[in-house]
C-alpha cells in the first residue's frame, strides 16, 4: 500500500482499497491516505473526499454481503475478524440497541468497518439512514487524518501511525459522551 501510494495510480488505488475495506479488505486506507496528503498537503480534501465516497460504496457492498450473503460469505468474514457465536450476538445486540449510533462509533474506531456494514445488511437496517450516517462518519475519519497528515506532515506521520487507533478511540468517547449527555441532561 505504500507503494502504491507513491505511484501514478495512487488515486486509483486509494480508492479501491477504500472501497474494499468496507466490506472485505483487512487493512485500513489510513495507511495509504495519510502519506498521500503529507506528500500533497494541498489535495488532502480530495484524498479525504475520494476515501469516503470508496468507502460508502464498498459499504453497500457489505450491507449486500450482509443481507443477501449472510451465511454463505458474510458469517467467514465475521468470523475471520473474531466475531463469531457469542461475539456476534454481542455485536448484534449493541446495534439492535443503539442503530444509527453504532454506525457513527465504529465508523470512527479502528474497529473494522465492515462488521458494521456487514450487520447492517444482515438485520435489514434502513439503506438510506445506513448511507448517510456512513457518509458522516468515514467523512470525518478521513478527513481528520488527511488533515492531520497534510498540516503536520513528514514529521508527524510516524508518531499517528504508531497512534492512529488511540486518536480515533478518543474521538469515539468523546462523541459518545456528547450523546449521553445529550440524553441525560435535562432540557
């Protein structure tokens, strides 16, 4: 991936491994976004923005996966990423309960995208709610790393890499508590 993200191709490639992480694809296109916009910090909002649309399509693949594919190749997927039996359930019950919130969180964690994408399509989630809160989330993913990469550059891309999962969990609380308190906080 790094490679390729030095390539003539690199658009292109950028584009297919986002496109296939959400639905199939183990590693995450941060690998290749952030070097591309610290070694183009002007088309760091292209980058982010080539990232989510990818994403966004390979997630209705996923929810494809997930509704019309479940057992035949949606279960291995879950399972390959270490969601099977009681985990999946656990994981099923979590987005019975909190839906649209489940997509925001996990599309933000480095939780692999497509369990979420995969269980939307398999609990029949609603497509237009799936599509918007996915185009939120991986925008605002994508375009914090890309921003972070093309402000901070050569010099940071070591330390984000080694941190990238930290600074997105943190992300992921800090939404959560706004939504808690939100929700429990008198009006």
């Amino acid at each position: 991936m790094m490679s390729a993200a030095r390539s003539p191709n690199a658009e292109r490639a950028l584009f297919a491994i986002s496109f296939a992480e959400s639905s199939f694809f183990p590693l995450p296109p941060d690998l290749m976004l952030g070097p591309m916009a610290a070694a183009e910090p002007k088309k760091w909002v292209r980058y982010a923005i080539i990232c989510t649309i990818a994403s966004v399509l390979g997630g209705l693949l996923g929810y494809a996966i997930g509704m019309f594919l479940m057992d035949q190749v949606g279960r291995h997927i879950l399972n390959f990423f270490g969601y099977s039996g009681d985990r999946e359930m656990e994981l099923r019950a979590f987005y019975d309960e909190y839906g649209a919130w489940f997509i925001f969180l996990k599309g933000l964690t480095p939780i692999p995208y497509k369990l979420v994408t995969i269980l939307s399509g398999a609990l029949h989630f609603s497509l237009p709610i799936f599509i918007l809160a996915s185009a939120i989330t991986r925008g605002l993913r994508f375009g914090l790393v890309a921003y972070v990469f093309q402000r901070f550059g050569p010099q940071i891309a070591p330390i984000m890499e080694k941190r990238m999962g930290l600074v997105l969990v943190v992300v992921a609380v800090v939404i959560v508590a706004a939504v808690l308190a939100l929700r429990f906080i008198p009006h």
